[in-house]
C-alpha cells in the first residue's frame, strides 16, 4: 500500500512539473490595469485640457472667483491637512500675539494620533504662538495646529463650531470640519470647490500669505529642548531644489492621509493673474504637484486679463471716435461739465480665454432710475450674447443724484409730506384740547363734590345741635 501511494505521489508531481508555467489572463489584465497613470500635458495642442491622476481638482482665479478649470469639484472629499488653512486664517483673525509664550497642554499631545506629522512638542513645554503658526503651515505638524485652536477656544469641539460658521460664511456648502488638523474623521470633509473659496479668503490677509509661502523655519530651544527644530515647508513647488519647484508658486499647503490620498492646495502668479489650484484624492503625492504643475500651464496659457477700458477717457478725442466707447463718450458729451463729472474704472478686467476676439466685445450702457452712491448706470459686456460682466459708472459730484433724481419726484413726496406734516398736527391740537377737556372737567368735578360733601357737613351739624337745643328746652 505505502509503495503504490509513493508511485502515484511521483506521477503527480511529474505531472506537475510537466505543464508549463505562465501568468494567467487575468493576472496580465491586472498589471496592466495596475499600471499607475501619468499627468498628460498636450504641448502641441495648449487648448486642449490636461489628463490629470487626480480624482477631484479646480483652477480657481484668486481676485474675482472665476472657475477656469473644473473636475469633480463639487464632489465631497477628505482634506487631510489642507485643513490647517482654515484654522491658521481663524486664529489669525483672533489677534493671537505672536510673541506671547504658551505652555503645550496634555490634549494637544495625546489627543494626536502619535504617528502623524508632529515637530515633537510634549506636555508643559513652552513655545510662542509664532513657532506655532510656522509649525502648522510650514511642517504641518499635528500638535501645534491643535494647540493653535487651544488659544481661540476651550476645546476643539469649539474651535470646529467656529470652523463650520467661518466656512459657511466664506461660501462652503458641502463642508463639514471636526478637527483643528485635518487627521481623518469621517464626518470630516470638503471638496475641491470649497477649499478654493477658503484658500481665497484666506488669500487676503497678508500674514496668511507670508505662513504659506515660507520655505524654512527655525523653532528656537524651549524649556524643554536643547536644541532647535528645523522646519522646512512640505510643498516641493516653492522648493527650488526639489524636482517639482514651479517657479510662478508663492505657496500652499499639502496633504496625506490614508483615507484622503494626497491634497494639495497652492497659489501661484504669473504677470497680473493670481490663481488658485487644488488637487484632492490623488494617489501619490509626486502626481499632485504634476497635476498642479499641468493646470497652472494650461490655465496660463489660455487665459488673460483683458481691460476694456484701460485707455478710455471722457474728454479723449480718442475716446469720442472709438466705436467700443461711443456710447459712453457721447452720453458724457451731452451733460454739463460744470455740473457733473463722469468717471470708470480703467482697472475693470475680464479674465478671457485667449481665444476670444476682444474687438467682437459689446458694451451696453444701462443708466439708473435712482442713481445712489455716486453710482449712475453700469456697462455690461458681452460676447456672442454671453454676459461676461459690467462695472459701474460714477460721478464725483456729490450733488449729481439729488440733481438728476429728485426734482419732480422731490416735489411730490414734499406735498405728500407737507399734507401729512398737517393732518398729524391737527390730529396732535385735537387730542391735546381733550386731555386739556377732560383734566378741566375731571377737576371741575372734584371741586363739586368737595363743595357737596361741606354743605351735607354743616347741614347734618345744623341738625345735631337745633335737635340738642329742643331737648333742653
């Protein structure tokens, strides 16, 4: 039995051996499909859009909103640590000194999962709210952003009830925030769409600016530690020693977690067009700074400011001949100059694709009913009947509304005035003489019945003493 049992265990593996080996189809199919994507560019075709890595992104212009590139953006996504720009533009509109030191709490450190980004800081050790702001911007670290939070409320709970209120008041509508760091929550997201409105907003103040755009920074020894902790900033676009620098970048902000992939949000100008970019839910960080790389050149090299009005003038003998302002110049022409000067704004752009023909722009002139501010009308443009947009038109006569708006109109709601200043002053005499009538009358009456009351006492004493005198007598 042990021999037959040894003889059919040989012929099996011989047969084993004998059939060729090679990868099944769909191991083939699978290397194949698992073959990671590239960021495609399309240098000889610069209109047509790039193929990106990225499942969400959106090219955003930082001045007016304008979306120039769009995929995904409205879908809901995990930020990760493109977070920490909402919490660093709230803390800073919170004051904090920068100079004031700080004593890091226990929350701050073991509330943080331990093997994020982190600088190192431990409980009781004291660092100034500067260090704490470059560490949240510049190396993304996790504590610091949560101590940061600790400064403009009691707890983190608090802080994202300010996270959600600032982020609906800047114009999020598919956002909800749960923590000061962006470490993975589920009821913690955004998306693309979103976070270009908050990086825009947050774009306007200064010292943001300056956070986000720094390459290095230094946290100086503590009571705590020896030793400095340098910090060098995570986005390799502002790097010029990383492959991925992109000249034209002035800062952001990046992102990781396992759930989210790889974020990241960025600003960059080029000439006079400020743009913002943000990648969402990419699978490998190199990929989004590729992606970004790829939009800024194709939005770049697409889109322009155009001023409609840049060299335009009322008293221009150019501007009374130029069919593009006629309109304008000859309204301006038929008022008094001793009364009323015009003005526009020679700054106005219009962010156009570069395959716009500018001549085939239309202007239309809409003057107001009831000027107000200053304001008289507006001229709107368009181009093959798309409204693309309009700027007002100003005067800097301070007099010039009530002059145009309220000669007739004045004199009417004057009459109806003066006719209701009359009938509430008759109304006024009327019910003053009652009160008066009916404080006469009321005292009139008083004095009667004191005169009644003494008459019924002297009579009823009259009485007492004429019966007492009879009895006597």
């Amino acid at each position: 039995m042990k021999k037959l049992l040894a003889v059919l265990m040989a012929l099996s593996l011989i047969f084993t051996l004998s059939i060729p080996v090679k990868a099944t189809d769909e191991n083939q199919d699978t290397e194949e499909t698992t073959e990671h994507p590239e960021t495609t560019e399309y240098p000889d075709d610069p209109t047509r859009e790039p193929d990106l890595v990225c499942n969400a992104a959106i090219v955003m212009d930082a001045a007016t909103g304008q979306i120039l590139y769009e995929k995904n953006a409205h879908e809901k996504k995990y930020p990760a640590s493109t977070t920490k720009i909402l919490t660093t533009i709230i803390a800073l509109e919170h004051n904090l000194d920068f100079n004031k030191t700080i004593t890091i709490s226990e929350n701050a450190v073991w509330d943080v999962e331990r093997d994020s980004t982190l600088i190192g800081l431990d409980v009781g050790e004291k660092v100034t709210i500067g260090d704490l702001f470059y560490a949240t911007m510049v190396r993304s670290a996790n504590e610091c952003a949560y101590a940061l939070s600790e400064q403009v409320a009691d707890n983190i709970q608090e802080f994202a009830v300010l996270m959600n209120e600032k982020a609906a008041e800047i114009g999020c509508e598919n956002t909800h925030f749960v923590t000061p760091n962006g470490l993975h929550d589920d009821d913690h997201y955004s998306t693309a769409y979103d976070m270009a409105l908050i990086t825009k907003y947050a774009l306007q103040n200064e010292t943001f600016r300056q956070l986000a755009g720094t390459l290095s920074y230094t946290v100086p020894p503590t009571n705590l530690a020896d030793e400095t902790r340098p910090l060098w900033n995570g986005n390799k676009m502002i790097n010029p020693a990383e492959p991925y620098y992109y000249e034209y970048c002035e800062g952001g902000k990046t992102g990781y977690t396992s759930k989210a992939n790889n974020t990241l949000v960025t600003f960059s100008k080029k000439d006079d067009l400020e743009l913002i970019c943000v990648i969402m839910d990419c699978d490998g960080s190199r990929y989004s700074y590729t992606d970004s790389k790829a939009l800024y050149n194709f939005c770049y090299n697409n889109y322009s400011y155009f001023y409609p009005l840049s060299d335009f003038s009322f008293d221009s003998e150019e501007a009374l001949t130029e069919n593009t302002n006629h309109i304008l110049s000859n309204y301006y022409s038929s008022l008094d100059h001793e009364m009323v000067d015009l003005t526009v704004d020679k700054n106005y752009a219009l962010l156009l694709s570069r395959s716009v023909d500018t001549t085939q722009i239309q202007q239309t002139i809409s003057l107001y009913d009831h000027p107000q501010d200053r304001a008289l009308g507006e001229i709107t443009f368009s181009y093959n009947d798309e409204v693309l947009g309009s700027t007002v038109i100003n005067s800097t006569s301070p007099l010039l509304s009530s002059t145009m708006n309220q000669e007739e109109p004045a004199e009417d709601d004057g009459k109806w005035k003066q006719t209701l200043k009359k009938v509430l002053i008759t109304i006024g005499i009327v019910l003053a003489a009652l009160i008066v009538i009916f404080i006469v009358y009321s005292a009139f009456g008083v004095i009667k019945r004191k005169i009644r009351q003494k008459s019924r006492y002297r009579y009823r004493r009259r009485s007492r003493r004429k019966r007492r005198d009879d009895y006597y007598f």
